[in-house]
C-alpha cells in the first residue's frame, strides 16, 4: 500500500503541500487490485485508512475471488497504518499483515516500482488542475500489464528475503550498513 505523492503546479511550499494529491493503491502479483484517491482537504488517519480498508476488503472479494478468504496485506510503518483500529480491522476480518521492518522505506513497492514508472509522465509537469493530475496517474495504471506486476513481486520478495538474511540492518545493493545507536 502506498501514498503516493502526485505533481501539483508550482506554488509557495505551503500551497504546494496543501495542495499535493494522494491516492491509496492497492495490487498485487497479478494486477492493481484497488485504488482509492484522497479527497482533497482529507487527512489520511486511522478513522480514514479503515474506511479505505473496508473498500479494499470488499473490493478483493469482488475481483479476486479466489483469494477473498485467503490474502495478506503489505504496507510500510505509518501511524494510520500501525493505528490500533486499523489493526483490529484487520484481525476482526481475518486480513493478515506481512510485517514491514522499521527503517525500511525502500521495501514498498511504490518506491521502487511505481514512482519510477510514473516519474518520467510526472516529472515537472503542470497540469493545472488536481482532476487532471489524477487523470494522468489513473491513465498510468492502465498500462501498467501483468508482467509489470509479477516483476514487482519478485522484487519485493527478493529484498525482503535481503532485510531478513541481513538481519534487519539497513542494505544498499549488495552492502550492509550496520548502525548501532550509542548513547
């Protein structure tokens, strides 16, 4: 799961972080499974990410029926993720969660398949309003095929087999980086 953060035209840096779009997306080794865009002025907490939750629940039981009663859920360590509420949701629909390390941002998906997809029909691009933007990202993921995401897959299979053989310490390609906090 992923916020993802689209282009908004260029403005003082308050306009443009109130003003940047996000959108909740959903997929798997198959296919986007569900994609909900933030209302603008919506603040993505635990109240919100349930409500999205139950949209991607019944959403997985209308597309994927075959793994309605049977599927796991990734996403990284943000508060709204790692709510209290959000995790009996999830327990009270039988939805597990495949952990995510602390310190791992690099292990979503979004950052390593998605953005970098996106970044060349995004990249300062103005596109004038947030319905536009929207339109281009939707558009984006349209042509996304079936290839694009069993790569993305065994991807995150790949480094997250990393981060548990390197026993949790930071990785950058094929290094190691262990950091101990001293105090």
């Amino acid at each position: 799961m992923a916020h993802e953060q689209l282009t908004a035209p260029k403005e003082s840096k308050n306009e443009q972080i109130k003003n940047q779009n996000n959108a909740n997306l959903f997929f798997g080794s198959q296919c986007l499974v569900h994609k909900e865009f933030v209302p603008p002025g919506q603040t993505v907490n635990k109240q919100y990410y349930c409500e999205v939750l139950e949209l991607l629940r019944k959403r997985v039981h209308r597309v994927r029926p075959e793994i309605a009663d049977n599927w796991m859920l990734h996403h990284d360590n943000a508060p709204c993720h790692t709510a209290i509420s959000a995790n009996e949701f999830l327990a009270k629909n039988g939805i597990s969660v495949v952990p995510h390390p602390p310190y791992s941002p690099d292990l979503s998906p979004c950052d390593f398949f998605l953005f970098p997809k996106f970044k060349f029909h995004l990249k300062v691009r103005h596109f004038g309003t947030a319905d536009n933007s929207l339109k281009v990202v939707t558009d984006q993921l349209r042509v996304l095929l079936h290839e694009d995401f069993q790569y993305s897959y065994r991807e995150w299979k790949q480094l997250l087999r990393r981060c548990v053989s390197s026993q949790g310490n930071y990785f950058v390609g094929d290094s190691v980086h262990l950091y101990v906090n001293v105090k």
